[in-house]
C-alpha cells in the first residue's frame, strides 16, 4: 500500500529565504507526483505536475523534483513571500489515477 | 474557462437524512473523485469513476455511493447521515493521457456538518 510522507509538518521561515519541501513515497510505480497548495478553508490549487518520466517542473519561482528510485520528490520555493504561506499537500498517483496524498506542510513566511 | 464546481459549498443537516452533495465539471475529464478531508486523517478517498456507468469504491466508502450518468457530474450521496461524517468534502478530476494521469483539478469543497 502507497504510504506519502511529508517533511516538516510545519514551518516558519523570514521573508526572502530558499526553502525546500520534501515529499516522500514508499512504492515508485507512480504514474505521476503533483504539489498542491491549499490555503485555510479553501479547495486544493494544482501548482506542479511532475510526470513519472519527468525529473522536474518549474513555475515561476517553484521547482518541483521527482526520484523514483529513491522515492523522493522536493518543492522549492525560492525568494519566498508572505503570500506564499499555506499548507502544501503532495500526492502520488498510482496506476488507477487514484491520488495518495501526504498529510502536508504547513508553511509560514514572516513579513 | 473549464472548471470544476460543487455544491453547496456548506451545509447543515440531520443526523439519519439523506444528503447529497453536488460535482460538476467542465474539464470533459473521463476520471472523478470524491475525497473527504479531516484533521489528523488528511484527504482520504471516498468514490471514484472512471467514465458514464463506472463508479468504484475507495478507502472510505461506507455509508456513502455515487451515480455517474454523464461526463459532467458525480454526486456523492449520504445514504443516513452520522455524525462522523462530518468532514470537509473535495471532488476532483482528471484523465488518462498515454497510460498517465494527467494534472488532477479539485473543486472549492463543500462544508458538511451532521448534527
């Protein structure tokens, strides 16, 4: 069964910094890693998809990485901003198209 | 644009009533899903279908069924509302490309409370 883990659960960091995500899953027959962001009381906003060919996507200042081998996949967020803050939700998809999410990290950036 | 709406986007209702929450999409997405989110349990599946006539059970399904009649829609029903299914539920979409999934779309979630 495809377990999701995500590292920290939570975190606080200065206006301006680099910061990374981690995401990680115990069977690498995914199909396909996708990032979420999801403010408090709000639906789930697709940020990056990353195909299981793939090795990563970028979007604005986001850069999403996948290992299969490892099991890994990692979020960047580079020069973040207050508005940035939320919770970031990873999910895995297996070969139903089903999605296995982690239970996500909560992210606060300080003005 | 193409989306994917639900509705009501909040409810109260009875313990033992019939309840039925409401997904539309316009992606023309042949995959849906119904996830419930809680705290502590995260988002775990409900339903899914995988086109018109298909419906599947998930990881949670007890107490709850779908119907899928067109592209468009997969309402998820609860039979005799309890309250433990008092939850924040997402319905999402997405379609198969090449044997993978493409980028999977969520709706805004619909507030249900059971009292």
């Amino acid at each position: 069964k495809q377990e999701v883990t995500q590292i920290p659960a939570a975190l606080s960091v200065p206006e301006g910094e680099n910061l990374v995500l981690n995401c990680s899953f115990t069977d690498s027959a995914i199909y396909n890693l996708q990032w979420f962001r999801q403010d408090p009381g709000k639906g789930l906003t697709s940020l990056l998809l990353i195909q299981s060919s793939q090795r990563e996507q970028t979007s604005g200042r986001l850069n999403a990485s996948l290992d299969k081998s490892s099991g890994r996949s990692t979020l960047y967020i580079a020069a973040s901003q207050p508005g940035d803050s939320a919770t970031y939700l990873c999910a895995a998809e297996d070969s139903s198209y089903k999605l296995i999410f982690g239970s996500g990290t909560r992210l606060l950036v300080r003005p | 644009d193409a989306e994917i709406t639900q509705s009501p986007r909040h409810k109260i209702t009875e313990t033992g009533r019939q309840v039925t929450l409401a997904c539309h999409q316009t992606w023309n997405h042949n995959n849906m899903f119904w996830y419930r989110q809680d705290l502590g349990h995260g988002l775990r599946l409900i339903h899914y279908s995988y086109g018109v006539q298909d419906t599947n059970k998930g990881e949670v399904s007890d107490g709850y069924s779908v119907s899928r009649s067109n592209t468009e829609d997969l309402p998820l029903t609860l039979e005799s509302a309890a309250s433990s299914q008092t939850s924040v539920y997402f319905c999402a979409s997405s379609d198969a490309l090449g044997g993978e999934g493409t980028e999977a779309f969520f709706g805004q979630g619909t507030r249900l409370t059971v009292v």
